[in-house]
C-alpha cells in the first residue's frame, strides 16, 4: 500500500488549457507571481502542483483532508533573484483509509493538465507528458536552463523533463524535442547554494512546435529523505550555444561605458531582438549579480540595466539572442 497516493497520482487526468496566446518564453518563471487555490495550497500563477491533485482529484476518493495541510510546494523567500522561488518537498502524509502514504513533489507548467506524472520519476520514457497538450509555444530552444538548490541525502532524487510539440498527439501529432534529466545529468543532492542546470534539448523533427510541456519532481521514486527540498528559480530557454556573427554584435550599443553611477542603456535599432534577448551580468569572479528575462521590443531603444551598489570594477554583460549570444565588457567606475 506505500505506493498507492503515488499510483493515484500517475492515473490523474485533467484537462489541459486552451485559447492562450502562443509564445516563446516561460510564464511566470520566477515565480514572482502567487495565487490562492480552493483548498489546496498557494501556488505560482500558471503552474500545476501536487498539491492541487491531492486535493482537487483526490479527495472524494480517499476522503476528507485538511486544507494546506500537504505543502508539497511552497513558496520560498530563498529566492536566486526577484522576491520568490518555488520549493518542493516530498512527504508522507496522512490518509484517510490508507494511513501513511510518501507524496511526491511535483510542479508542472500550465494550470490545467491531461497528464500521468510517472515519467518524472523515470525521465527516459516521457510518454505521458507526450499526452498532455502543455501550453502553446512556437520557438525551437537550443537549451533548459534554471536554477537550483537541493537538500537531503545522496539517496534523494529530482527530475525534471520537457517536450515540444506540434498537433494533437493523440491523433497524428508529432513530437519535435525533449529534454530531461539523466544519469549523467543529475539535479544533484546536497547542493546548498544555487547552481544552474543546463540541459540541451534533442529535436527529432524540423518542424515549429506549438505546445510545450514541462515539469519538475521530487521523491517521484518514492524513496526520500526527511530533508529532502528542491527550490528552483528563473526556468529559462537559451536559443543557442554559439556567439552571434560580428555584424549582428556590432548592432549593440551600450552607453554610457564606463558608468559612474552604475546605470547602462542598451539600444539595437537594427535588430530589436539583440537588446531585448534574456540577460546575465557577472562579476570579475563568475557571480551572475544581475538577470533579466527577455524585454519587451519597445525597449530596444533604450533597455536600461541597473548596477548601482555594486561595486567598482569589470563585469560580462551575456544576451542569449535568437541570432547568438552577444558579450560585452561593462565597466562601473
């Protein structure tokens, strides 16, 4: 009977989303933004957890439940940048009928899923994630990035997996690429300051996708320690690995450089996409100090990046733009 609340939750199904604009970056991938959910526990707007299963799927199977009493996912002050992360934390809990049951932690995008959640507990397969309709999204990502810390012991486990996406797969749609983690890619134990995970994404087809699915997972295997908490923060997609050319660089302009008090503007006027792209700053040491998502097209006039406070010295300005990535030295006086 351990395994019972985890089988229940890979036989849930529930309805997907549909109507929502298509797009090309991750809603809410801070998780900055926060909503309340009848009974079950607050969760990050535009985001599935399992909390809401427990309670919104299993409740009049396994009886009553105290509201909030599960916190599968939380929100966290332990954030990498903005105000808020995402904590999940597998537990046992108390079940009506069953007794004690081990939960596991999982954070899917979307806010309505038709999903089994087996395959974040073995990334490999991603068939039902493959069932799901995610949300609409149309880019083709060279990369899954995010940031993390995770607690417990060398016996906890986290997952995460992706897929793109084009038709109705459940009739004659197709899958264009996935992503996961693996046995050589591991989302490792014991990580107490945050450390980025990168993985690349495999395309098997060259077509556009129009919907991705994503998730994230902890103690999908069942066996975890009483410490053990995965907090991500600032889910991301970089669109290539390579520098851009020189001529699409060259498009950049950054002023004033040097600064004195630690404000630059970025402008592309011949190529919007470069001065809005996802941005990193770091410090002569590698410490990322300052990220920003993609802006929006009326910025690329005039993106501003705000460096007051730090200190004096040289700092690596990255943009992921779709033509390549764009560096340029910063230098705060």
């Amino acid at each position: 009977m351990k395994n019972h609340l985890h089988t229940l939750l890979c036989a849930a199904g529930l309805l997907s989303a549909g109507g929502a604009t298509a797009q090309t970056t991750v809603p809410n991938a801070g998780f900055e933004t926060w909503e309340n959910r009848p009974l079950s526990n607050e969760r990050p707007q535009g985001w599935l957890t399992a909390d809401d299963i427990v309670y919104q799927v299993f409740q009049p199977i396994v009886g009553p439940l105290t509201p909030n009493a599960t916190k599968l996912v939380t929100k966290s002050s332990d954030k990498y940048t903005g105000s808020f992360a995402a904590q999940l934390i597998p537990k046992n809990i108390s079940v009506l009928g069953l007794g004690s049951q081990p939960a596991p932690a999982i954070l899917l995008l979307g806010d309505r899923f038709r999903v089994t959640f087996a395959d974040l507990s073995d990334p490999t397969a991603l068939a039902d994630i493959r069932r799901s309709r995610g949300i609409p999204y149309t880019a083709r990502p060279a990369q899954l990035t995010f940031w993390y810390k995770f607690a417990g012991t060398s016996t906890d486990q986290a997952q995460v997996a992706m897929a793109l996406s084009k038709g109705n797969l459940s009739n004659g749609g197709i899958i264009v690429g996935t992503a996961s983690s693996t046995t050589t890619n591991v989302i490792t134990p014991g990580t107490t300051t945050y450390k980025q995970f990168s993985v690349p994404i495999t395309y098997t087809s060259t077509e556009a996708p129009d919907s991705l699915r994503l998730g994230f997972s902890v103690g999908g295997n069942q066996v975890f320690s009483s410490s053990a908490a995965l907090t991500i923060d600032d889910v991301a997609f970089s669109f290539t690995t390579a520098n851009a050319s020189p001529a699409v660089a060259a498009t950049l302009s950054v002023y004033p450089n040097p600064s004195e008090n630690g404000l630059f503007s970025l402008a592309s006027l011949q190529k919007a996409s470069v001065a809005t792209a996802p941005l990193s700053v770091t410090d002569a040491l590698g410490k990322v100090v300052l990220q920003q998502a993609a802006a929006p097209a009326s910025a690329a006039n005039g993106r501003q990046l705000d460096l007051r406070g730090k200190p004096a010295g040289v700092y690596l300005l990255r943009l992921d733009t779709p033509e390549g990535i764009v560096v340029r030295k910063l230098q705060l006086q």
